[in-house]
C-alpha cells in the first residue's frame, strides 16, 4: 500500500533499523516508546487489521508468534516478563491501518488491561 507508512518501512523507503528481518516478518523499535523496550512486529504483507485476516493467514499470525519469543530472548525480557499488544479498529485506538504487534518490556508494566 503507498501511504501506508509501516509499508514504506518494509520497503525500506523510510530508513528503518530492522531488529529482526526474515522473508515475511520485520520488528523495529517504536518511534515513540511507551516503555523501555517497545518494539513492532510486523508482517511485511500490507494487511490492514486483524480483521482482515483470512485463513492463509494463520501459518504467518503462528511465525510473528514465533518471532516474538525469539526477540523476548535476544532481548533478554523473557525471565523479567514483556507484554505483547495488537490494536484492531478505532475504539483500540489502532493508528497504523497495517497489522502490527507491539513488544512492552523493561519495567514493571501496569496491571490492568485498559
Ligand atoms: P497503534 O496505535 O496503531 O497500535 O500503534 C502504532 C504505533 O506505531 C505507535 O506506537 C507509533 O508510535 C508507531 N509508529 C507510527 N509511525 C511510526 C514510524 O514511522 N516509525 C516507527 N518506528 N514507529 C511508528
Ligand atoms: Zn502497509
């Protein structure tokens, strides 16, 4: 998608450091961090939100899953704990219309959900 800026990402039209990279997924920090570690996992492919996933889909959703636990341990935050946040539509407050999942880890992170 043109205007989609996460898609430019990906493109590397917008100069990004890549925390994690492979065929389908990239993860990227935040540009504006709500924690000490906030970082985005993403999919390469434009998907919009949660709610346009079909079913091809869910061998991808399994692998960001996959990835999460790979960087959780790069990151050294899978002992301390990390929470992992997927906005879907406008009452979540979803910003950017392109399927992310954000990390949180590094400090002792609210306990309730909202
Ligand atoms: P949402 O509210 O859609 O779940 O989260 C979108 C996230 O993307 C926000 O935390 C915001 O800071 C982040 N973000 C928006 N634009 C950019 C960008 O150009 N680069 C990076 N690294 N993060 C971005
Ligand atoms: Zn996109």
């Amino acid at each position: 998608m043109s205007d989609c800026i996460f898609c430019k990402i990906v493109n590397k039209e917008v100069p990004t450091n890549f925390i994690y990279e492979d065929e389908e997924i990239v993860a990227f920090n935040d540009i504006n961090p709500q924690a000490p570690i906030h970082i985005l996992v993403i999919p390469k492919k434009h998907i919009s939100s949660l709610v346009e996933l079909n079913k091809n889909d869910e061998n991808l959703i399994g692998r960001i899953f996959g990835v999460i636990n790979e960087i959780a341990k790069k990151e050294k935050i899978d002992k301390s704990g990390f929470r992992v946040i997927m906005n879907c539509g406008e009452d979540a407050g979803q910003e950017v219309k392109h399927l992310h999942f954000h990390i949180l880890a590094g400090k002792k992170l609210g306990t309730k959900i909202i």
